[in-house]
C-alpha cells in the first residue's frame, strides 16, 4: 500500500503525521510539505521522504492578499497533480496545515480516498474546507467527532513511539543525570513550547524565588529559544535550560507541569500520566487551548490557570497542596493516564488502511 500524507507548518501537525508513519512503517510512506514548515526539518530527521509544494496561508487582515495567494494555490494543486500521478497512493492523509489543502484536492480530482485527522478540538481551516471532500475525519477529541457528524471517527491524538512507549523508569534516571536533579524532591516540570512563553516564564522565575528555602521541591524549566523578558539564573532547586529534544526524560523526572494547552501537549500528558497546571494560549479566537485543558480538568488530570492570571503566587497556590498532600497528586496521575487513547497511532492507522 502506498499512503501520502500532507500536512505541516508547526509541530502539532508534523509529530502526529511521523506517529502514523511509523504505524505505517510496512507500507511505502511519502510525505508532501512546504520548504519552510517544521516538516522541513522534522521528517526527513525521522528519515521519511519529503516531497515539497510550495503554498501560503491567506493573511484576513489584507483581503488584497488573496490574489497571489490564489494563484500560488492553483499552481499547487497542478502541481500535487503531478506528484500523486508520479506516487499513485491508495490513500492520502490529510493532517492539516495549508499545504494539505492542494493535495487533498489534487487526490478528489484523481478519486484517490482522503483520510483527515484534526488535533485540535475544533476544525482548522483546512480540515473545514477539505471535510466535503474525505471519506472519513478522525479526531483526537469525542466531541470533535461528534460535532463532525458520519464521517467523523474517534482515534485520538498519534504522539511519536518514543513518547507513547516511555519507559519511565530508564527515563527519570538519565533525565535525573542530564538535568542535574535530585531524586529526593518533588519536580515540577514548566515549559511554554519551542519558543517558550513569556509570561510563564516571567512567573515561573518568581515561583523559584519563593521556593528557594524548601529543601523538599525542585523546578525544570524550559524556557524557549525566544528571547528572554527577565533574565533567568540558575540558583539552589531552580534548573533552567532553553531547549529538549528528548522531552521524555523531561515527562519522567516530573511529578506535575505547568505547560500550554496545545493538542499535542496534552496527548502527550495522557501517554506519559503527567498531571498539569494548563496556562491557555489567550489569543486563539476559538480558545482551543483552554477546551482542552477543560476536558482534561474534567477528567481529574489538570487544572487551568487563565494567562493574565499567572502569577508565582497563583501557581503557588494551586501547586503547594499538590506537593503536600501524596494522595491527590496521586490520584492525577492515575487520572492523567487513563486520559485519551495510548494507541492513537495505531487506531489512525486502521483507518487509514480501511479506507485505501
């Protein structure tokens, strides 16, 4: 069998293409990408093949905008044309991103069968234009399918292999060395993405200031790459690095996180049993981020914290009677595990190959 999958620009749509790739791994796997997304870098680092249509996303601010963009977007379809006549996949997956768009409609003109997968909770774009033209939607979250309709089938959220099969154990103790964390103390893990996020940040650097006399917690923060607003410095229990790349020891030397609410975020939590403090990104206009810390609040793994509200004394209050009390930190954990389907991979993958 011989599967496309489309999809790209950030990570939250790359890692869960490369999850199902690997859940695919008996068949014959091409991705299709932009040269400037986190695919570029991402999949052929993952060591898939990575076939490149150049398009661009239609900025609503400057309507002018949409005549080259038009244009770039037929020639991106002509030109999927051509790569899907060159490939001839029995199935194309779309996973989101504009670059998805011209493929999709590429493989309606040639009747090849389209599989879409949303990560958020709510539709992007393309996923909302490409919907008419699938066989059939997966999501990673009940209520998205449900509101998708016949199409729409509940997978779950694919996160990479090395994530959803952490051992935690082998985990904690590398991560314990490579961070430089003592095993006696309870570890909260903050983190705002690749770029990091400013205000957690900012809080986060206070919260290690009123910590600083217990000698019974400790904090990993991964601040970002970005520019920092306050210079951080590394004193007693405080642990700052700008950059992971194998987060899984970060997840296992955890007891709780104070993170974002980004779809792959929170599947992630879910694989790994890590209970969180959610600090929504506020300027969605459909407030994704906090939908998904709300479901995850619902199901006892998390708590949500609005951004303008995080402060080191909010987070303070919300964290002490964790780290105080073993039973209730425990009982997120457990929460957190149950949370979402661990073989989200595998379930997509099933779907795909029906529909091939």
């Amino acid at each position: 069998m011989r599967v496309v999958i489309a999809g790209g620009g950030t990570a939250g749509h790359v890692n869960p293409a490369i999850a199902l790739a690997r859940a695919l791994e008996a068949h014959d796997v091409t991705f299709v990408g932009t040269s400037r997304g986190a695919e570029s870098q991402l999949v052929p680092a993952a060591g898939f093949e990575l076939e490149v249509v150049e398009v661009r996303g239609f900025d609503r601010s400057r309507p002018w905008g949409i005549f080259p963009v038009g244009l770039q977007a037929l020639k991106a379809v002509a030109a999927s044309r051509r790569l899907l006549r060159a490939i001839r996949p029995n199935v194309v997956v779309g996973m989101g991103g504009y670059v998805s768009l011209p493929v999709c409609f590429a493989a309606r003109l040639s009747g090849t069968p389209i599989v879409l997968h949303e990560q958020n909770i709510v539709l992007g774009l393309a996923n909302r234009v490409c919907k008419p033209l699938a066989r059939k939607v997966a999501t990673s979250f009940e209520e998205t399918a449900r509101a998708v309709g016949k199409k729409g089938v509940f997978v779950g959220n694919p996160v990479l292999p090395e994530i959803a099969g952490l051992d935690r154990e082998t985990a904690r103790a590398s991560g314990l060395k490579r961070f430089g964390l003592d095993p006696k103390r309870r570890t909260l893990l903050v983190f705002g993405g690749s770029q990091g996020a400013r205000r957690i940040n900012e809080a986060t650097n206070e919260l290690a200031r009123l910590w600083a006399d217990k000698d019974d917690r400790q904090i990993l923060h991964i601040t970002g790459r970005a520019p920092r607003a306050t210079p951080l410095s590394e004193f007693g229990n405080y642990h700052v690095v700008d950059y992971v790349d194998q987060m899984g020891e970060a997840y296992a030397t955890a007891d709780l996180t104070v993170c974002r609410g980004g779809a792959t975020t929170v599947a992630e939590l879910g694989a790994v049993g890590l209970p969180a403090i959610i600090v929504p990104y506020p300027y969605h206009r459909d407030r994704q981020q906090e939908r998904h810390g709300r479901v995850m609040e619902t199901a006892g793994a998390a708590f949500v914290i609005d951004d303008a509200n995080t402060t080191a004394q909010s987070l303070a209050q919300q964290i002490d009677p964790l780290f105080e009390r073993v039973e209730v930190l425990d009982r997120m954990k457990r929460s957190a595990r149950a949370f979402g389907p661990p073989n989200a991979a595998a379930a997509l993958a099933d779907v795909v190959r029906e529909q091939a």
